[in-house]
C-alpha cells in the first residue's frame, strides 16, 4: 500500500545509510510531492538520484556471494531461528515461516520501500519492486551496464564470449488510468541503460523479465491495455547475458521454490527472484520454475550486461 499524505507527515521516516543502517529523518515538507532534495547521499533513494556506485565496497555481497541470513536482519526485527534439520523434510516452508513469524517484520524497511514507492508512482512512472532493488544494492547488482551501439554489436560480441542474447520489449506506460503517457517506453530504456535499478514484478519471480524470442519481445511492446496501464508504441532492448554470469541450475531452483513462504510483507523469504538475488544469482531461467517458459531470462544484476543503446528497428 502506498502512503498517503496524512501518514507520510505523521510518522517518521527511515532511510538506509551507506553502513546499511538505518537514520531518521525529517518527512518532506510538502507531502503532496515528491520528497525535496535533502543534503547528503542517504536522502536521494526518495528522488531517483541515489548514486548505486557507492554500494559495490560496502556491499559485502557480489555474484555467488549468499547474503541470505544477512538480509534477515534487514527484513526482520530478530535473527531468524531455523532449524537446519526441518529444511530437509517435505514442507520446509512451514518451519521458515514460522520463523519468520516469530521474528516479526523490521518497520523501518517496510517504510523505506513504501517511501521509495511513493517517490516512483508520484513521478508518474510504475514503481518496481524496491525490496528487490535494497537487495540488489547489498549484491552490487546496481550498477549501471556497458553499452554499444546497436543489436549487431551483441552478436560480435557473442561470436567471441558466447553467451545469451536477449530481448526486452516496453510499452508507453500511463499512470493515470487513461490514454495519457505519462512515462514512454524510450525514457524507460534510457533508465534502464543510465537510471536507477528497477526491480520488475513477474508471476515466475521478481527481476527484470527477457526473452530470447524477439517476436514475443515486439508484442509487449505493441500491447494496448489501459485497464493494466500499457498504451503500446513500445520499443524492444537488445542486451547481453555473458557466459560468464552466475545463474542457478534447475535443482537450486527447485530447492528455493520448496522453501518459498507465500504471502506476508516483502522479503527476501517470500519471492523467487529476491531469493535467488540474495543467494547470489545474476539472472535465472524462468523455465525452471515452471517447464513451458524455457527461454524467459529473468535478471537480477543488470551490471553484468551489455545492452544496445539503439533499440531493434529503431
């Protein structure tokens, strides 16, 4: 749920200093904007100007890297008490949830990435999935990407390093409800290039959803639907997994899946791309969570690609 204005004013407000601590501060003055520009670093998660290259050094994670029972002491008030033994039965959801329970929800990171929310959706653009996003910034997986010019730049690189060619398609985005762009499908490509990290929302797990089918990549960009916020006049992002990039096998996924608590507050506990985010994992294949969707690259650290600055046909 997003904030309003009454509560934004009312309640103080928590952001994430560069130690991965928590500071208090000041609500904004004016609630019914987007929070004013504060000085210091800490205070620009609230106005899409946070510098993500700060976090590679204190990060403390990186590709391989499990930050798992770390990040329970971000998303939860106590460490988690799990025993080792119940993940080994049939169900063991049952005991992590229970655990989870019994530690309770840390407040202060729920706020922040209501705040952060709040910041996106009144800037007319969709907001992402921000507990995502802390993860990420605790990976290193922020960055920006290396870029070429075009699709046929990918493909040389490919021909030497191997590895994946993707295909993201965006539609023009409308947060009104209505037949008004307020956030086009280029400005998205450029802040997926230039921006800051967006964590995408997918039924088979949270990242940021590609294909290596360029024709099913089109067709989210041509899709109309206002009832979901989509006006089409999209454009397709080519970009390049390396063969280098760490990505689960189908059993890990498997494993994941097994331990996944669905529903409750968002964490790293409850989804399938925040999981393997916090284990490490740079991108997944969606088709190890459900066979029919063998082809569908769900990306976690946009660092390790390189993308085409020029969209396909473009």
């Amino acid at each position: 749920m997003l904030l309003d204005s009454k509560r934004l004013i009312e309640r103080q407000v928590f952001l994430l200093t560069k130690d991965f601590e928590y500071t208090i501060v000041e609500p904004p003055k004016n609630p019914e904007l987007v929070p004013a520009p504060y000085e210091g670093e800490i205070f620009k998660h609230l106005q899409g100007q946070h510098d993500q290259r700060t976090h590679g050094s204190w990060a403390g994670g990186g590709a391989g890297v499990d930050i798992t029972e770390a990040l329970d002491e971000v998303f939860f008030k106590e460490k988690l008490n799990i025993i080792n033994s119940s993940l080994t039965q049939n169900t063991p959801r049952i005991a992590i949830e229970a655990a989870m329970r019994a530690a309770g929800n840390n407040v202060e990171t729920l706020d922040l990435i209501e705040d952060m929310d709040f910041a996106e959706s009144t800037a007319g653009r969709a907001y992402g999935d921000n507990a995502l996003k802390i993860i990420a910034e605790r990976q290193g997986f922020t960055e920006k990407p290396r870029t070429v010019a075009t699709v046929d730049d990918l493909k040389e690189i490919q021909k030497t390093d191997g590895g994946i060619i993707v295909f993201r398609g965006i539609a023009d985005y409308s947060s009104t409800g209505d037949d008004e762009v307020t956030y086009t499908a280029e400005q998205a490509l450029t802040d997926f290039r230039e921006g800051e990290y967006f964590g995408g929302w997918g039924a088979f797990g949270n990242g940021t959803y590609t294909t290596v089918d360029i024709d099913s990549a089109q067709s989210y960009a041509d899709d109309v639907d206002p009832d979901n916020n989509k006006l089409g006049n999209g454009k397709v992002m080519a970009m390049h997994i390396p063969a280098t990039a760490k990505a689960p096998t189908e059993e890990v996924v498997k494993t994941v899946m097994r331990e996944m608590v669905w529903g409750g507050e968002k964490s790293h506990r409850n989804n399938v791309g925040r999981r393997l985010a916090a284990m490490g994992y740079q991108y997944y294949d969606a088709g190890h969570v459900q066979d029919d969707k063998r082809g569908i690259y769900v990306v976690l650290d946009r660092s390790m690609l390189t993308v085409a600055e020029q969209a396909v046909g473009g």
